[in-house]
C-alpha cells in the first residue's frame, strides 16, 4: 500500500548558513509529503534545470529515525539543497547524519554542499567519486549556463562512504539498506530501503512520466528494472514523477520502453541501418507515452546503437 498522509510542509525556514554560503534570502522549505511514517519525499517538476525551477526536478526524501535524519538525493542547485534543508528542519530538530546520492546526475546532488555544515557522511555508489570528477566541471558548467545565479558557487561534494554491494545505516531504531546495482540507468545507481516502511527509494532506476534516460547500460538496466518491478516492498520512491501505487507498473512500461529500444536498435543494425537513419525511426511509436521525448528519445537511440553497434 503506498500511503499517502496529505501532510505538506510548506512553512518559513528555521534556517542556519551552511558552509560559509552567502545567501540573500533564507530559502523556503520545499513542499514535502510524508509518505509513510518518517518518510517524507519532495516530488520535482517534470522539466530541465532553467532559472525558474533552479534544479528542483529530481524527487528528494529524507528519512527521520530516533537519533538522526538521512538525506537521500539533495536536488540541483545549492539553493534547491537548503530549501531541502529547511523542509528537514520544519519537520524535526534531530541532526542530519547521512546525505545519501542515488547517482552522479547533477539534479540530485548540486545541493550536497546545503548539508555541509550539519557534517554529515555523505554516502555513494563505489564509482561515484570517479563520476563525479569525470563529469562535475561539466555540471558546473551546465548549471551556470542553464540556471544563471543559481547555478554559481556550486562546490562539489563527493562522497565520504561509498557501497560496492550492500550496505547499512542505522537512524537510531531506524535501519537503511542501501544497495549498489551493476550499470543500468548510470554506472553508480545506488537504492535506499527504508526497512521500517518498506518504502525503496529507487532513484533515477525508476522514470515516471519523464522518459526514462539512458547514460548506463540499457541490457543492465533492462535487467534491474525487471528485478525492482518485482521487489518485496511496500512503496517505491521514483527518481522523477510519481506512480503512486502502481510503481510495479511504472516498472513494467519501463521496460518495455528499454526493449523498445534494445530490439529495434538491434534490428535496424543488423538491417545495416545508419545511426541517423536509427534515431529517427527506432521506438518512435514510443515516444508518445513520455514527456520529454523531444529531449532525451534521440540521445537514448544513440547510446543504445553505441552500446549494442559491436555486439554479436
Ligand atoms: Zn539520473
């Protein structure tokens, strides 16, 4: 059952600086729901990163146990970070002690550096550290040209425990299980199981309404898509839009997105089609059940023709 306690937090920040950050104005709490007992999620928009949203298009959580709070993805932009900050504050005083990363995409960790002063450890993927320093002068970029001032000062904040396979955090009376996949969406995807709850939060493993975007492995991801739709959980956090309970069918129009994708680029490879001939006729049938096809369709096919061109 997903549980849906119609609880928005929508109040002034009780704020503190982090970080040394010159801000103008406290940031405003985001607008969370809690979801399940202790389990509060931040729903962003279904866009890109411009100035108006500020990188608030990732959904966000954080999870509250008896001794402290654990951050799971902090948004994209410094600002985004502290409004995530603020909504923790409005809901309870208890420190934050984790600041978890499902993956390396700029919409869910630029605001890392909102935490820094509550000195938590942040935790990630094992090749998180190398994706970050592989791609985050690149975000900066990109979050300076596409959201103006508030995408400056953007300090990046890798991770200070990382998980190569499974690992544990204890919120006191409260336990995470966190899992690190082999490539799928990315090659860091990390998910967060709120034992207590049962609710999994999935990261960009899952894509509601948004097109699912493919910068792992499409045969991985295929693979752990059909794994999580089958999980033993109560409730699934998505990294974008909200299924509500029908995550298990979220899952499923996933993966017959991924196939889509997989056998037709196969097909038109083997048929001795050109990239170009490729994106513009593979999955096309597709592209209608998704926001944001005209962003990411064309990219997808060009990541599956690279990663399938040399197979048998
Ligand atoms: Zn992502």
């Amino acid at each position: 059952m997903w549980r849906i306690v119609a609880e928005v937090v929508l109040l002034p920040a009780i704020y503190a600086l982090s970080s040394g950050a010159v801000s103008a104005a406290p940031e405003a709490a985001l607008p969370v729901r809690q979801i399940a007992s202790g389990v509060y999620v931040f729903n962003g928009v279904t866009a890109e990163q411009d100035a108006h949203n500020r990188g608030a298009i990732a959904n966000l959580g954080f999870v509250v146990g008896s001794r402290c709070v654990a951050v799971i993805d902090t948004g994209g932009s410094p600002a985004v970070g502290e409004a995530l900050r603020a909504s923790v504050r409005a809901v309870t005083a208890l420190p934050v002690c984790y600041v978890i990363n499902t993956h390396v995409h700029p919409d869910h960790l630029l605001g890392n550096q909102a935490f820094l002063g509550d000195k938590p450890v942040f935790v990630g993927h094992a090749r998180l550290p190398a994706a970050l320093a592989a791609r985050g002068r690149t975000y900066v970029a990109s979050a300076e040209r596409l959201m103006g001032d508030t995408g400056r000062g953007i300090e990046l904040v890798p991770p200070s425990r990382t998980v190569s396979d499974q690992d544990t955090l204890d919120l006191g009376g409260r336990m995470l299980h966190l899992r690190a996949w082999p490539t799928a969406h990315t090659d860091n995807d990390l998910t967060v199981l709120d034992e207590a709850s049962g609710t999994l939060f999935a990261g960009d493993l899952l894509f509601v309404e948004h097109m699912p975007v493919v910068d792992g492995k499409l045969a991985g991801w295929i693979r752990v898509t059909d794994t999580l739709a089958a999980a033993d959980v109560k409730a699934v956090v998505s990294g974008h839009g909200d299924a509500g309970a029908a995550w298990r069918d979220a899952f499923a129009k996933q993966g017959n997105y991924l196939r889509a994708l997989a056998d037709q680029t196969k097909a038109a490879i083997k048929a001795g089609r050109t990239l170009s001939q490729a994106v513009d006729e593979v999955a096309r049938d597709q592209t209608a059940n998704w926001a944001l096809s005209e962003l990411f369709h064309r990219r997808n096919v060009t990541a599956a023709f690279a990663e399938l061109e040399w197979e048998d």
